[in-house]
C-alpha cells in the first residue's frame, strides 16, 4: 500500500549493496557522492567511455569528501569510508552484479537507448535500471527494454550531492512497488522524493525550462540583467545566471523543442539561445535600476509563465500540488511555491497576470477550474491512517521540519478535522525523513519585535495554540521522535500525550544560546510532567544540554525506543491505543522545584551565556512552578520570552543567527 510518507512503507527490497552510475562527467559523480555519504557501505561503480572523465570524477568524489572534513561537516572515519569502494570502469561486464544501475549520460534517446541495451544484456532481471533524464519520457526510453518493470527515471537536481529534490517517474509499464521502493530509498538518505506522471520534461523542468524561455523572449524589451533583478523577488538566482552557471542554453533549445514538438509552437524555445553563449547579468544580491514599466512587464510575463505551467501540472496530474510547491522551493530554489504565490496575490491579480499573459502568448495553458480550487491541499503535513490512527507528519525538509504559522495551523487543522471522528483513535506526529522530528520554530517574525515585550508575548501565546489545543484533548497524541527535537519542536512533543522515540534521537533546547528564553512551555511543563527530571530539565535550560533518547528513557520523558522506523511508528501507534482515556499527565496545581544551584552563564559547548537572560529563565521556572494553575504558569512563561525581547543580549543572539556567526554576550552585559 502507498503512503504518503514513504517512511511508512515496509521496502520491497534491502538496501543496494553495488551501484553503478553510467556517465563520469557533470551530474553523475555528484550523484554518486550523494549515495556514498548516504551509505557508505555500497559499493559504486563509475563507467564512462573517457578514462580520463572517471579519473576527473573519481578525484571529484575524493575532493568532496576532504573539503567535508575539512569543514567540520564530516568525520574523518565517516570520509574514508565514503571514499571507500568506488571505481570507474569502461567495462559493462563490470556491473553484472549490481543492484542498481543510474544512467546519467547526455540526454539524447539514440544513446540512452544503446545504453540500457548494454546494461540488461550483463545485469539481473531484478536489478534496477533508472535514468537521470530530465525530459525524455520513460514509455520513449525505455521501449526497447525486456524487463521494463524494474525501470524508471530518477530525475535529480544539480548540485545532485546537495539539492534534496528528485523526481521518481511512475510511468505505466514500471512496477508500483518500484516506485515506492525508490520513494523509501531517497527517504532515508535524504532526499525529497516527488513522484510525477510520464510526461514530456515531467513537473520542475517545465518549470523552470519555461521561465528561462520567457525570460529569453522578454529580451527585446530587458536586458538579461534586468530579467535577473526582477526575478530575484521570486528566486534566489536569476534564470540568466542560472543557465551561465549550469551552460544551460543548449538544454532549453531540446527540452523546448521536444515541448513544442508534443504539445504546441508555443513552447518553440527563443532563437537567441542558439547565438549566445554567455549572459551578461548580475549575481545573486546584486540588482540593476530597472525602469518601473519594464519591471511590471518582466513581472507579469514571469509570474504569467510560473502559474500557468503550475495549473497546467494540476490539471494534468503531472503532479501533486503539495509536491509542485516544495519542489520549485528546493530544487530551483523559488523562495515561495507558485501555489503559495498565487494564494499571496490574490484570485483578482492573479487572473490578471493570467490574462495578460494568455493575451502576449496565445496557446499557453490557462486554468481548467476556479483559481480557488487550486489551493485545497495540505501544503506542509503528509496525512496518513494507521490501524485507525492519523499519523500526521511535518514535512517542511528544506528546514528540518521546523514549525511555522503554515505548519502549526495545518497540524492544528488535520487534529480538528478527525478528533470528533469515532472511527480515529488518535493521532500520532512524526517528522519527514530520517534527520530531525521538527528543528525547533523559524525565527518568523520575532526579529520585528525585539523591544517590545507586549509584542514578544502576545507572539508566545500565538505561537502556543496548537500546543493548548493538545493539552485539551481528549483523544491522544504520541510523538515519534525519528531524529532530533530541538526548541520548539520538543515543546511540541513535551505536549503530546506520549512519546516514543529512535534509540538514535536526541533532544535540546538551545533557546539560551540565541540570548532568548522557550516561551511555548519548556520552562513549565518539564518540571509539571517528569518532576523526577528536574535536573536534567535544568541543564537543558541554562546550559542547552542534549538529551539522548536513552537517557529520557531512563528518566521516564520517553515511553518506549524503536530501533528503526517501522518499529517506531509501530510503538507510537500502539502506545495511543494505550493511552486511550488518560488525562495528559501534566500537573495542573503548584509543584516543588529542585533547587537552581548557581551556576556559570556558559553551555555545555563551552559558549559564554548571558546572565541577565539566565536570571530570566530561573525566575520563570521558579515562579512558573508555584503557579496555582497550568494555564497561569504557561503565562508566565509568554511574559519572559517578551521580558528576553527587551535585551541587548536577544539583539546579539538573533543578529548573529541571522549573520551565520557566533554570539558575543560579553558585549551585551
């Protein structure tokens, strides 16, 4: 059965053990790089017609893994094995006892084609056979194959080591357990699997190959420079420094070409591709002065472009809405997702833009429904029934699944959309892939309120209504921790009704490394829940100490461990049943309080802390803990995040946050 989290799936087979990647030149040591760090175990063979290309490559691969080390990112004994047992070879008999073989040569069918033949002429009928092509579709590519069940396109996204995205074609001859298998595998190492329909250029390449087409046929009105200052509201990099940085002229020339040949001249690619070879532009952070009717036009036809190739994947089933979005965000690196865009604007301005554009460039696909209509899905949870449990899980991967308004209130909205459901027994959160349950909360809007307590409260209160709807509850939730809970994040799950957790997850709250305080409840509901705790909760708080999962099981914070990730949703699963009818177990009176021993202002890194903040924080936790009520103590808590708002110390912490450097406290005291 298909889930919407791939983690929830029983793989149909183990994990490769030789992998093989056809193709030595750009993209396909930059996969194979991924797959090693990944699993450092397999072993992964290169093949090339070049030998000094699988020389390049194998160096490449090597190189990476120095510069990893080198910047802490990396363990020494982690590096040697990745760079462990990987070869090149221009011999196919090489392969024949791979699990998997990735073709990553140039996108042209003739050679893929003699390529594959090659390849099932030496491999098992089982092995895997994918292509990393970014256009051509599986039924063309693959037609000649005997087995063509165990074949598809795993479409990845430059730089391929790093850019979680890839797309996973399911095409009508591929096996479905294939597809899901493919889905797990890239789950658990990391990447952000998107599955789409067979379609010419598939979901993101439409995408992103007409954006840079239209910014191509903008250019007898704008320059490549002011295409790239207009576009940066919208994208990280401009589509004409893109197509320098990736030499991606010729790729739009075939994919708008294969396009237009499918589905219509309209999506003819722009002439001048095929005349210049390098775009004079500006890079991202810088922009030119562009005249304010020249801005508006470049505006209106990206926009135009962006919305209608969205629509058009929708209607078409090219691909899901949820999955379009976080697709243009991670893999082409659009700072919001065309739906999310279109759910910004406005139905009014967005029909404009539509217009406008159905108006310049006759023939490009408009909506199919009412504007509306495209904005009912689920944009950051994946929703699943288990044994008549809704298993919510956070799927924000782009920011390890940390909370924000969109992710809190969609939660919140699945919660209340089944808790009057007879037939729902509870709910159970978990966080998308491997890594991380939920990395705490974004930072938001807080910056804006440093200064202002009255601001930086009420922001607490705001940012808790999830959190008090839990406590109210009468059905149960069960966090399963899959990998870290910082912040936030384990303030989220110290309010569910149970947690189970990894025997490999850890828990912190680093709050008082950032010159803040935890204002959603770290300070209150510890002690109210798990008072044989307190100490460990103490160090937690004034030092950011991590917690193993061991050790919170040890202590009674965790209910039960899992050794992997069936098991661990298994365990949550199981332990809502058991908490059927139970009050949460948060003491709602006054509790005692282990003393606050002085100590130090400085955490468990060794990184100097601000005493004022520090003073804050065991001020809260003590009056926090005398509190006639729960919900008077969850106040006090709202008042001392607005109280820490007021510091230099909260200015320093957030400022070197966002500037990527370390505090420097002892300026603040």
């Amino acid at each position: 059965m298909t889930t919407a989290n791939p983690l929830l799936q029983t793989p149909s087979r183990p994990l490769p053990k030789h992998v093989a990647i056809i193709g030595a030149g750009t993209i396909g040591p930059d996969i194979g790089y991924y797959l090693k760090s990944a699993l450092p175990q397999i072993r992964l063979t290169l093949v090339d017609i070049n030998q000094a290309a699988i020389d390049k490559a194998l160096q490449r691969c090597q190189d990476y893994a120095k510069k990893a080390v080198a910047k802490g990112k990396m363990s020494e004994q982690h590096a040697a094995a990745v760079i462990a047992n990987i070869s090149g070879t221009q011999d196919y008999a090489q392969l024949a006892d791979c699990d998997w073989v990735i073709e990553a040569a140039t996108e042209n069918m003739a050679l893929k084609r003699r390529i594959f033949a090659q390849v099932e002429a030496v491999v098992r009928p089982d092995a895997l056979i994918t292509s990393n092509t970014s256009s051509l579709p599986a039924e063309r590519i693959f037609a000649e194959l005997k087995h063509k069940a165990r074949a598809t396109v795993t479409h990845f996204f430059a730089p391929a080591w790093r850019n979680p995205a890839v797309e996973v074609i399911a095409w009508e001859k591929t096996d479905p357990a294939v597809v899901d298998y493919l889905r797990w595998l890239f789950c658990i190492t990391g990447k952000v699997p998107l599955v789409t329909a067979d379609a010419v250029c598939f979901m993101l390449d439409r995408i992103f190959d007409n954006w840079c087409n239209e910014s191509a046929l903008l250019l007898g009105c704008a320059t490549a420079a002011e295409v790239d200052s207009v576009a940066a509201e919208f994208v990280h990099a401009g589509p004409f420094f893109v197509l320098n940085l990736a030499r991606g002229n010729p790729i739009i020339t075939e994919t708008n070409t294969l396009q237009a040949e499918e589905e219509g001249a309209h999506y003819t690619p722009a002439p001048v591709f095929r005349s210049v070879d390098t775009w004079l532009t500006v890079p991202p952070g810088k922009r030119v002065d562009v005249a304010p009717e020249t801005a508006a036009a470049i505006r209106d036809r990206l926009l135009g472009i962006l919305f209608s190739q969205s629509v058009d994947i929708l209607d078409r089933s090219i691909g899901e809405p949820a999955d379009l979005d976080l697709g243009c965000r991670t893999a082409l690196g659009f700072k919001k997702g065309p739906l999310e865009l279109m759910r910004d604007l406005g139905e009014a301005e967005t029909r404009r833009i539509l217009d406008r554009l159905a108006a310049e460039r006759p023939g490009m696909p408009m909506p199919k429904r009412p504007l509306p209509a495209y904005q009912d899905f689920w944009r950051h949870v994946l929703v699943d029934d288990v044994d008549g449990v809704k298993v919510i899980t956070l799927r924000r991967p782009e920011a390890m699944n940390a909370l924000h308004d969109g992710l809190t209130d969609e939660v919140l909205a699945v919660i209340r959309k089944f808790e009057s459901d007879p037939a729902v027994k509870g709910f159970v959160l978990a966080g998308y892939g491997a890594r991380a349950f939920c990395a705490g909360a974004d930072i938001g809007r807080f910056p804006s309120m440093l200064g202002d307590a009255e601001a930086a409260t009420q922001y607490a209160r705001d940012c808790s209504r999830l959190l008090v709807h839990l406590d109210a509850m009468k059905k149960p939730v069960v966090a399963a921790l899959n990998g870290m809970a910082l912040g936030g994040g384990l303030e989220l799950a110290m309010r569910c009704h149970g947690i189970v957790a990894l025997k490999e997850a850890w828990m912190q709250l680093p709050e008082i490394t950032l010159g803040i305080v935890p204002g959603i409840g770290a300070m209150v509901v510890p002690y109210r829940r798990w008072p044989q705790a307190a100490e460990t909760f103490h160090d937690m708080l004034r030092r950011a100490e991590r917690l193993t999962a061991p050790r919170a099981r040890e202590l009674g914070v965790v209910d039960a461990l899992a050794d992997d990730l069936p098991g661990l949703i298994a365990q949550a699963v199981a332990r809502v049943t058991t908490l059927a009818g139970r009050p949460s177990g948060i003491a709602q009176g006054p509790v005692p309080l282990a003393p606050l021993e002085p100590i130090a202002p400085a955490a468990a890194s060794g990184q100097p802390l601000s005493k004022e903040i520090m003073a804050i924080l065991e001020n809260a936790v003590r009056d926090a803990a005398k509190a006639g009520t729960l919900g008077e103590a969850l106040e006090i808590g709202y008042r001392a995040f607005g109280a820490s708002a007021l510091t230099a110390a909260a200015r320093e912490g957030i400022g070197a946050f966002q500037e990527g450097r370390k505090p420097d406290f002892g300026k603040t005291a």
